[in-house]
C-alpha cells in the first residue's frame, strides 16, 4: 500500500502527541528489535521509534531496513525520529482518500 500525500499528512497529525515506542540501541537491527516493530505496529498501527544511528545515511539504511522487513510506510522522518504506519487487518485508523 502506497500512501498518498493527503494520507501521509493526517497519519503526521495523529502521530505528532505520540512518545516513540521503540528505541533502537547502539547494536542498531537485530531480530529482536524487528519483532517489537512487528509486534507494535501490528498493536497500533501508526508508531514512532527513536533510531540512534552515527550520521543520516546510517538512519536512513536502517529506516529502509525496517521497513522493508516489516511492510510499514515511512510516513516522516525528523532527525532520529520515525513515523512508520502498516494497516492491520481490522484497521483502527480510517485514511482519507
């Protein structure tokens, strides 16, 4: 599912008063660390995680990591922190067209 800029901009919205949920940690991915992501993006649909990496290319190839092996949407990336959203199968979160 590709997400549109309309969409992109509510999820934004709805996850801006939210606190990261997962924290990555100097040892950076491990199976660990992507079955929390499994676990809280199929709990919550929209999260945020706080990704403690070197420089900005370093985040980056993480973020595409995660989301690869996961299936979510970067929604936004501000410094160390991330948006990613994955619909779950009964979605709580209604999307805009």
């Amino acid at each position: 599912m590709s997400l549109n800029e309309r969409q992109k901009k509510y999820l934004r919205t709805l996850a801006h008063s939210k606190k990261p949920v997962v924290l990555t940690g100097a040892a950076g991915i491990s199976e660990a660390l992507l079955a929390e992501v499994d676990v809280a993006l199929t709990r919550h649909e929209l999260i945020k995680m706080r990704i403690n990496a070197a420089d900005r290319e370093e985040r980056q190839a993480m973020i595409e990591a995660i989301t690869g092996t996961t299936g979510a949407e970067l929604v936004q990336r501000i410094g160390h922190v991330a948006v990613l959203y994955r619909q779950a199968e009964k979605p709580q979160i209604t999307l805009p067209k």
